[in-house]
C-alpha cells in the first residue's frame, strides 16, 4: 500500500495569500496530503486566514521553527509549491537565507531534489531590479520550477495587484507540482 503524496504550500505575504484556500482545498481533491507553511508576516499580516487554511488540510499552519527536542511537526514532502513567492523570498531563497521556517524548508527542499514550484507575485517596479532577476536565474539553475515569464506569470503594475489577485494562477502551480 503506497503512502499519500505529502505537498508542502508555502505562503508569502503578497495580496494572493488571502486565496491559498483555493490551492489547499485543489490540492486535497486531487489526495494530496497538505502541510501549510507561511512565512512570519503572512501570519502577523493576516494575510491569510489560518483556521480556514487548518480547517481545510487538517493540520496547524507552521510559521515558526520546531523547539529544540520536539519532534517532527509534518511528513517528509514529495512536492513543494511557494505561492505566492514575494522578490524578498525569491532573493533570500536564491541567497541560500534561511532565517525563517519557510525560508529554512524552501532552501532544504532544493538540496534534497524534490520538485519545488515557485509562483511569483510582485509588481513590475520590483521585477527590474537586477537582484530579482538574478534570484530567478539562481532558483531556476536549482532546479526550482518559477513559473515567470510568457503564459505562465507576469509581474503587475504598481499599485494594481488588487486588480488581478482573483485571477491569480493557482492552478498552474498545483498542475506544475503534480507532474
């Protein structure tokens, strides 16, 4: 009997975050087991609402490093998605930061090759920035799947990310994981 695949979801505090729920509640029709990490300040933020995201996956929402001695939280993952990935993830990840629990799970998913699918969310005003565009390049050489560019992602004007966030890719990501 084959175990269920375990899918970590990581959430950035980018205005999508308030719909991850649509990315958990995809993953689990599809019998994924969901683990959901968010970074510090998409709990602190509010950006996303943590009892509906533990309510769906029927595990706490972890944002904070395990104590010294205490167990393992959750399974060993075999898929990752981050959505959405701010530029400050994207850099400090592609930086090998790992200052943060989501940001220390990132960083060691890439070193143990598992399939890692990164969906940006950031205006075009921080997409020119050479430092972005070198994450992404760093990301991608990883092996880390950023789906950016031409019919995948593109970044949003400044000040208009509230336009865009019902259309906000989600399944692209969870698709890109599952094959």
């Amino acid at each position: 009997m084959s175990r269920t695949r375990v899918l970590y979801i990581i959430i950035c505090a980018a205005g999508p975050a308030r719909d991850a729920v649509r990315l958990v509640r995809a993953a689990k029709e599809q019998d994924w087991d969901v683990c959901v990490i968010a970074t510090p300040a998409a709990v602190d933020g509010q950006f996303i609402d943590a009892q509906e995201l533990e309510s769906l996956s029927g595990r706490p929402v972890y944002s904070t490093w395990r104590r010294s001695g205490e167990e393992k939280r959750i399974p060993p993952a075999d898929a990752v998605i981050v959505a959405p990935m701010t530029m400050n993830t994207a850099n400090k990840w592609a930086a090998g930061i790992a200052d943060t629990y989501a940001l220390g799970a990132l960083t060691e998913t890439v070193g143990l090759g598992l399939p890692v699918v990164a969906l940006p969310c950031w205006s075009t005003a921080l997409d020119v920035h050479p430092a972005t565009r070198r994450a992404v390049e760093v990301l991608r050489s990883t092996g880390v799947r950023v789906l950016y560019g031409e019919g995948q992602w593109m970044p949003h004007a400044p000040g208009a990310g509230s336009e865009w966030l019902d259309s906000y890719p989600w399944e692209l990501a969870l698709e890109a994981a599952s094959t």
